[in-house]
C-alpha cells in the first residue's frame, strides 16, 4: 500500500516536474531563433562586428567561459527580482525576471551561434549536446501529442479565422 502510493507521488512529481521543463523549453524554442535573429541583426554594428568575429574564432575553452558568462551575469539580476518581490514589489520583480529572461535567451541564443563550432570540437559537449537533443525532442514530440498541445493549436487556428473574418467586415 505505501510502496504502490510513493509510486504514485513520483509519477506525480515527475509529472509535473516534466510538464514544467517542457514549458520552459517550449519558451525556449518559441524565443530561441527570433531572438537570435535579432542579436544578429544588432551584431552587424560596427563595433560587435569586429566582437563577434573575435568570439567565433575563441578556442573551445574560451568559447565555453564565453557561452557560459550570461547565466553568471544573470544571477544577480535574479536576486534583485527576488528582492523586489520580497519587499512586496511583485509585479516589478516579475518585469525584471521576464525580461532578464528574455534578454538572457537573446544572448545565450546568439553567443551558441557564434561558438556552436568551437564548443563541438570538446567530445564531452558534443555528446551532451546530441543526448539533449534527442531528449529534447522526445519531449516536445510527446507534449505536441497532448490533448492540451492539441486543444491550444485548434482554438489558436479558430481565433486567426475569426479575427481574419473580423478585419475583412470591418477592415
């Protein structure tokens, strides 16, 4: 009886622990590439030209600390969030965690761009990167089959017809 309810409480901690990361790579997936676009957009300045270009030719340790500099960066905005929040500050500490978020995302996505190449000539990332991939995209395969993925793409195609509808009889 125990055993057959602590099974049951993983499965639940698993499942909401899952249904979490999928959300938070669903962002990710959503953010990742348009945002990327637009810091290369903002990389063809002058001056991140010439940065950029120093990055993509940064050894594969280098390119790592580089790859890797954002999280650290990001960590004391991040306590700042929380102590807005705690000082009753809520909906800035949420603006200052969105955006940081966001921000972040636009710079790791675009910093993997540029050291992509040099962070795959280490064998130990390489394979991390194809084992997070395969995972990753057995994950997004199983949260795109869900009755809820599902429901939100249909109603999401409903609202676009509307809307479409709409702004030819009144556009």
């Amino acid at each position: 009886m125990l055993m057959s309810l602590l099974r049951g409480l993983g499965r639940l901690v698993r499942g909401v622990f899952t249904g979490l990361l999928a959300l938070l790579i669903l962002f990710e997936e959503w953010g990742w590439e348009p945002l990327q676009r637009a810091m290369a957009w903002v990389g063809q300045l002058p001056v991140l030209r010439h940065v950029e270009a120093l990055i993509r030719r940064l050894p594969p340790r280098l390119a790592l600390l580089v790859f890797l500099l954002p999280s650290l960066l990001l960590l004391p905005v991040k306590l700042l969030a929380l102590w807005l929040v705690a000082h009753g500050q809520k909906l800035l500490g949420l603006g200052v965690i969105v955006l940081a978020k966001v921000g972040g995302t636009a710079v790791v996505a675009r910093l993997f761009a540029l050291t992509k190449p040099a962070l795959m000539r280490m064998g130990w990332f390489a394979r991390g990167y194809d084992r997070w991939t395969v995972w990753k995209e057995a994950l997004l395969a199983r949260v795109r089959a869900s009755f809820a993925w599902r429901w939100a793409r249909a109603f999401k195609r409903q609202v676009k017809r509307r809307w479409a509808r709409w702004r030819a009889a009144f556009g």
